[in-house]
C-alpha cells in the first residue's frame, strides 16, 4: 500500500493538470449532487477527490459540508490551495481499502476510484463500507471505466464494469435513481467511456 501511495504522489507532483489523463472540471458531478440532495447542509463526501476542484464548487454554490479523501497529500494541497479559505471542508489522506469513516454521509462520490480496486475482496470490501458510511436515505454516485474502456490508466490496471455490474456490486440495500454513460476528454483529446450509477438506499 506504501508503493500505491508513492505512486499517486509522484502522479500528482510530476505531472501537470493539463497532463493528468483523469483531469475533469467537475460539471457531471456537481449537476448529479446538486439534482440528487438539493439541501446545502447535506454531508457530502468525494471519495478519490484528489485535486479535483469538486470541493471548491460545491462550496461555491453553498453546500456546507464536505469531506475529501485521497490516497495522495499532493492532490489534497493542491485542491485545498484552489478552495477558499474558511471553507468547511475536511481533508482526509488515506487508502481507501483502510479508511474507517468517523461520521454518516448524505452522500457518498466516487468518480474513477472504484475501477483501480481489481482484486474482487477489495471491491466487496468497498461496497460494505458505502453500506456502512451512508445514511438510511443517503445516495451514492459512482463512475467507473465502461465495459470497452481503457484497461490500463495512470500505469495501472483498472476493471472495467457494465452499468449493471455497477449496481450489482452494491446490493439489494439500493435502488437505481438513474444511470448513464459519459465519454471523457482527455486534456490532449483521446475520449475515455464512462458508466455513471446513482442509487439510493432504501
């Protein structure tokens, strides 16, 4: 685990963000928080946030709590230099396959953590923690390479899952508020397939 955290710090310190395959400006994230918990006190965390500016956005349009995690210190500062100060936002470095959240969320944000978790037990693992850390009416947003997506990213292999692999993975315990697939430019222009599934707990 000490060599995925190396390998995410120098990922971040080497590269620019024009250089980042994974590089987003968060427009699909924020439209799908904002239409799926309107309220601006909901607990909202962006699990993998690196140095997305997801955070900073939220807070500009008025949401009042938000948590990152990251396996990198290097994206958490970059992201946390780009966000106002005085922000309620709690900053957390950690592997996610050994984070024990310390609190419930309202909703809990994955875009492109889950596909790097290709051992099947890490990825069970993942699913009881959601269960675990979201609220009984709390949603999940998750995006993952699709079904003919890149097999590799960043030097490491990712798995790539169908839309109802997505939802399958999380159980009974959810029902599907909506899925859909998204193509990702690249900062150099190459698209990159997405499948985006938000459920509910029920």
């Amino acid at each position: 685990m000490t060599e995925l955290r190396e390998h995410w710090q120098a990922a971040y310190s080497e590269k620019a963000v024009d250089q980042r395959s994974w590089s987003s400006d968060a427009d699909v994230s924020l439209r799908l928080i904002q239409r799926y918990s309107s309220r601006f006190d909901a607990r909202i965390v962006d699990v993998g946030g690196g140095a997305s500016p997801l955070a900073h956005r939220l807070i500009e349009v008025g949401y009042l709590d938000v948590s990152v995690v990251d396996i990198s210190q290097q994206a958490l500062d970059e992201a946390r230099m780009a966000t106002p100060s005085g922000s309620r936002v709690t900053w957390m470095c950690t592997d996610i396959r050994e984070w024990t959240p310390a609190r419930n969320y309202d909703v809990w944000h994955d875009r492109a953590v889950l596909h790097f978790l290709v051992d099947e037990d890490d990825r069970l693992r993942y699913a009881r923690l959601v269960t675990e850390a979201l609220n009984k009416t709390g949603i999940l947003i998750v995006a993952a390479f699709a079904e003919d997506g890149p097999e590799m990213c960043s030097g490491l292999p990712v798995r790539r899952a169908t839309q109802d692999g997505l939802v399958a993975l999380f159980g009974d315990g959810f029902s599907v508020a909506d899925r859909f697939r998204e193509m990702h430019r690249t900062p150099w222009g190459s698209e990159q397939p997405f499948n985006w599934v938000i459920l509910r707990r029920h």
